[in-house]
C-alpha cells in the first residue's frame, strides 16, 4: 500500500525537526478545548502525535484512493449540464472520501467540526494530496474560503456554513478575477448594490475562477461606485444555486480536474463579509499568505509526483548495458531534480511554520487576549509587526521557488524517460502540463518578486542572514557556514547598488535577480541547519551551498552592472510589433 507522507523522507524529516510543538502552542488556547471536544489534544506531545496520525492518513488516502484515479479524471475533465458542472466521478470519489475522514476542515475550530491543526500541518496535508492528484489539489485547497469567513464574517454566518465546511457537504470559490481586472484586483467592475431593505445584489462578470461552480462563493465587487481602487471594493458571500450562471468552463492546459469557471451574476443575493470598504484592502490580502503558501505546497506535490517517476525510471531502464541513472548527465539532472524539491520545500515549510506564528499573535490582540505586564504587551507587538514584515518577504518567495522548481523539475522528468516521457503511457506529461500553472495564478512569478523583492530592499533579509550567522556551526558545518557568510558583503554591496539609483524602475528591472540570490542564500541556511541532523541532509547542504556561491556572485554582478537595456533599448531587443 502507498503512503505518501511515510514514503517521503523529506518530509517525515521535516515534520520530526521543525519545532511543532510550538506550532500547537500557537493553535491552541492553553488547550482548552480539551475540556469539550473528546477529540482535542491535552497537551503539545498530543497535538503533535494527532497531526502524525492525521498526515498518516491523508498519505493512505493520496496513495491508495487519489492517485490511481487521477488519470481518468484528467482524461475526463468536467463539463457543464443544466447550469451545473459535472464533475468526473473520480473526483466526486475523492472529495467524498476527504469528507467522511474529516480532512475538509483542516484548520477551522473544532467548534464548528474542524481539525483546529495549523498551516505547516495543512501545507504538508496539500502537497500530499497534489502529489496524488494536482486538480483535486483546487478544491482541497480552497479551504482558504473557510478561513477567510470564520477570521471575518458575523457568528449568523460562520454558523450558517462553516460546519457545511468541515463536513464536505459544500466546496467553495474565491471570486475574484474579471475579463479586464486579472492580477489588478483594484480596477474590479462587478456592481454591488443595496436596496431600501438592506439586501445586496451583484452584477457582473467572472472569469478565471477557480471551482467556481462550489457551492459558496465569496465575491469580489464594487459597493461604492463613487470610489475608484480597493477603497470602493468590499467582500461578499452568495449561493451558487441563487441564480448564478454558469456561462463557460474553461479549455486548459492542465489541471482538468479543477473546473475553471466564467461566471455571470444578474441580481444575486448575497450577504457582506465584514464591514464594506475592506474586501481588497484587508479581507483578500489577508488571503495572500495562505495562498501563495497552498500554491507553494502545489507545485511540490506535482514536482515530487513527476521526480518519483523519473527516479524510478532512471534505475530501471537500461541502455548500454547499464541503467541510465549510471549515465552521469542523467544522474546529474536526478540529483540536481532531488536537491532542487528539497530546497524549495525548506522555503515554503519555513514560510507556513512562521505563517502560523503572525496568526496566533493577531487572533490574541483580535481576542484581547493580552497580558497585563505592559511591557510583554510592547514585545509582542514588536514581534508581530517583524513577523509580517518577514511573512511578505517569505510567502512571495515560497511561492516564487516552489513554482518555478516545480516547472523545472517535471520539464526533467520527461527528459529523464526521452521519447517515453512524452507519451501519455507516462504521468509525467500530465505532471508538466499542471505544473504550467504554478507559475501563473495567484500571482504569476513576476508578480511575486514585486512583492518579495520589497522586503529584501528593506533589509528583512539581511537580518534573517544575520540571525543565522549568530547561531554556532561546528565540524564540516563551520566550513559550510562560512561560504554562506562570505556571499552575503557580496549580496549587501549589491543591495547598496540598487538604492543608490533614483526611482524604484532599476529595482523593479533587477528584481529576480535580487530575489533569487535573496533565496539562495536562506535557503542555504535552512539546508545547512538541517544537516545538524543527518548525514544525508549534509550531503544536501554541501552540493547545494557550493553550487549558489557562484550563482549568487554572477546574479550580484549582474544587479550592479548598472545594465538598463531591456527598458532603453526595447524596442531593437524585443523586435518589432507583429501585424499579424
């Protein structure tokens, strides 16, 4: 029987080294809820066993029910009958299976039925299941939804669904994106009005929605249409059953699974979130950090799927008398694939783990759960405003890597079994054609470095760097520490470059390669403290901390060459405008 926690060694790693017990610690209000759920752990050593014994299950569940159905469901994909999207039968299998062993309310209080585990647990639950099946990864994957009603809609509300939530009885969609508003969300046009009764009413087009056939969805639109940008937007819950229609599914590349919808909205119910004026500003930003983490999670599910095929591949399949993972260029491209996920999941984990920490800060000064030495008070505002400064650096970043590994890695894969990979006889052609867009929603890679390379220029890296360096590395560590440490005058000089220019154009022009020698310099830290560990995780560290010296070196030289031609040169490097 496949299990694909227990089979990961990576992540079982993980999930025996990060400090999870801390992670309770945030979740849990002195484990009160001990006293009223039977279910409820007593204490730290419970909680972490419980999140154990739950991703045992999820992997069973990926391995054993989700996997051998994804193909089928590819093949079959979803369509539309009635104003109602028909869902492959795999698919409704697999939610089914994922509702009756109570893994939809992952995070959510176990008042209204859910788990209460936090992200790091939920972002590991994600990659297992995208490992099994990248499309029922969408739908698994919007449990965001939840989060978002139960952080800010009435009691009248949360009661009303969250426990349809945690049951599996209803799937939901952020809606977001229009025809002519994709990653500017301010420049929404879908009207929100409100009769003489109170009651609002949407109107409006859709496009590009995620499971947007769900049965809840929270809607993006314009309450004041007097006010332009994010300040005129507010948030808003409707029933797809209360007259919405669906107008399109959407012909993709990948994930067929996951029904893409185009929505049209013609005197809709609906109920506001919160309170008007804060849909954008505050309601769907609070969103980003969990979904660029969910994507993160993603995209290493998909990569882990596409490198466990090639691996098995690259031992098995002769030529030349040998098996081909003897060929060193293959063996080359099946460790640098290995190391690459293995990097990245360091990233996206360290992103959620302290996700979870910024979260159990806020709902304690949400909760006025507040102690009454005033000082400690002080301190814990400090720390919650540097762990959001970090988490806008990290959560772009997470999602950055993973993205961009994941397309690299399944690109590999079907490299590694040549004409075989291109076949459909393989996965690895349907893991390359989900990995695709990683890269692109929420928030394509561009998008992503704008948000991250921010906080790079701030110095929150920096001082990550420099809270590294401070702990004590001995033995081949120190050696290993002190290459990190040299890159970093070189990355800082570099930093020092970019402020010196006027605006912020030559920033935004350099920014992925800020970012990605940002990256490879934390990451290596994370690498390098893992392998106090084990001697596997040593070897990882060493290919990979000599490998970025040099990259991040030609990535500095390149920020400070003071090289604009991409912008004054365009027009001659870019060619002419085709007229056909």
């Amino acid at each position: 029987m496949a299990n694909f926690f227990t089979d990961n060694q990576d992540i079982v790693f993980l999930f025996e080294h990060l400090d999870l017990a801390r992670s309770a610690e945030a979740m849990e209000d002195s484990y009160a809820d001990a006293q009223h759920f039977d279910y409820a752990p007593a204490d730290a050593a419970e909680a972490v066993e419980d999140y154990r014994r739950v991703l045992e299950m999820v992997g069973e569940v990926a391995g054993d029910f989700i996997a051998p159905r994804a193909e089928d469901i590819d093949r079959t994909g979803n369509r539309i009958e009635n104003n109602r999207c028909v869902r492959p039968v795999g698919m409704d299998e697999c939610l089914d299976v994922l509702g009756k062993a109570d893994l939809m309310g992952f995070t959510l209080p176990r008042k209204y039925g859910g788990l209460n585990f936090p992200s790091i647990i939920y972002t590991m639950a994600t990659e297992i299941v995208s490992r099994g099946d990248a499309g029922l990864m969408n739908i698994f994957g919007l449990q965001g939804i939840a989060e978002t009603i139960n952080a800010f809609a009435s009691d009248e509300i949360k009661d009303e669904y969250l426990p349809k939530f945690c049951e599996g009885e209803v799937t939901g969609a952020m809606v977001l994106t229009e025809p002519d508003a994709g990653s500017d969300l301010q420049a929404v046009k879908l009207k929100a009005t409100q009769d003489e009764k109170g009651q609002w009413w949407l109107n409006g087009v859709k496009r590009f929605i995620t499971n947007g056939c769900g049965e809840v969805l929270l809607v993006l639109a314009r309450s004041e249409p007097d006010r332009a940008g994010g300040l005129g937007l507010s948030l808003f819950i409707c029933n797809f059953s209360d007259g919405v229609k669906l107008r399109r599914l959407e012909d993709k590349l990948g994930i067929h699974g996951s029904p893409t919808c185009e929505l049209q909205f013609d005197d809709v119910p609906a109920r506001l979130i919160g309170e008007r004026q804060r849909g954008l500003v505050t309601y769907v930003m609070a969103l980003m950090n969990g979904a660029r983490v969910g994507i993160a999670a993603q995209s290493l599910g998909i990569a882990q799927a596409a490198y466990q095929v090639a691996r098995a591949y690259g031992a098995t399949r002769r030529q030349f008398e040998v098996a081909i993972e003897k060929l060193p260029a293959v063996a080359d491209l099946l460790a640098e694939s290995n190391i690459d996920i293995q990097a990245a999941r360091a990233m996206a984990y360290e992103a959620a783990y302290h996700v979870d920490l910024e979260n159990s800060l806020l709902k304690k000064f949400e909760a006025g759960q507040l102690p009454d030495d005033k000082a400690l008070v002080k301190q814990m505002r400090q720390e919650s405003r540097r762990l959001k400064r970090l988490n806008a650096m990290l959560t772009p970043m997470a999602k950055y890597i993973c993205s961009e590994m994941c397309n690299r890695v399944s690109y590999n894969a079907i490299q590694v079994l040549g004409g075989s990979g291109y076949m459909r006889d393989y996965p690895v052609e349907r893991h390359y054609r989900d990995a695709r867009i990683t890269t692109i929603y929420e928030g394509t890679s561009q998008l992503q470095v704008v948000a991250a390379v921010r906080g790079v220029m701030s110095g929150t890296a920096q001082k990550s760097f420099n809270n590294f360096a401070a702990r004590e590395y001995e033995g081949p560590l120190a050696g290993l520490a002190e290459k990190l440490a040299g890159i970093v005058p070189v990355f800082e000089e570099a930093i020092a470059y970019v402020k010196e220019q006027s605006g912020t154009e030559y920033m935004d022009l350099h920014g992925r390669q800020i970012v990605d020698a940002a990256i490879d310099i934390y990451t290596g830290y994370l690498l390098l403290n893992q392998a106090r560990h084990s001697d596997e995780k040593l070897t990882v560290a060493s290919r990979y901390i000599n490998r970025i010296v040099s990259r991040v070196k030609y990535n500095c030289e390149l920020i400070a060459s003071g090289d604009r031609s991409s912008l004054d040169c365009f027009e001659t490097l870019a060619g002419p405008v085709p007229t056909e």
